[in-house]
C-alpha cells in the first residue's frame, strides 16, 4: 500500500502533534515555509520518538527486576520461617 503525498502531509506526528506539512524547511520569513519535507525536522521527532521508546523499556526492564528481588525475598523469608532451629522442616 503506498501513501499519495496528500495522505503523508494529512499525518500526525506521534512526537509533536503536527501534520507533517508542518515539517517543512523554513522559508527564512517568507511564507508558511517551502512546500518539501525537512529531513531535519522529521529526525528530530523520529529522536524524540526513539528515545520515549528506550526509556520505557528501561522502566519496564527495572520494574522486572525489582518484581523478581522481591519474590525472591518473600520465598527466602518464607523457607527460613519453615525451618526450625535443629534444622527441621515444620
């Protein structure tokens, strides 16, 4: 399936909220700006996309982590309250 470039300029930004008209080069004042895509517009919002994705995948990964230390701890506490002195299971 292929985008007409009236489909592409009618497209959201996921980073700024903008259509992606409005990732034209600037016209220098003269203008709304000049017509063709700015690559270094658009990069920068793929950046800013890139980068929200990495640190909710850190977040997550942390959560994990922090999920699996605490299971862990619990099931420690749980086998040590089981074993009495003499080293018997109660």
């Amino acid at each position: 399936m292929k985008l007409s470039k009236k489909q592409l300029e009618n497209t959201i930004c996921l980073a700024c909220s903008k259509p992606f008209i409005e990732h034209t080069k600037p016209s220098n004042g003269r203008g709304a700006g000049s017509g063709k895509f700015y690559l270094q517009t658009l990069l920068t919002c793929m950046f800013r996309i890139q980068g929200s994705f990495i640190e909710m995948a850190d977040k997550q990964k942390a959560k994990q982590i922090s999920d699996q230390a605490e299971v862990a701890s619990e099931v420690e506490a749980l086998s040590a309250s089981n074993i009495s002195d003499d080293g018997e299971v109660d």
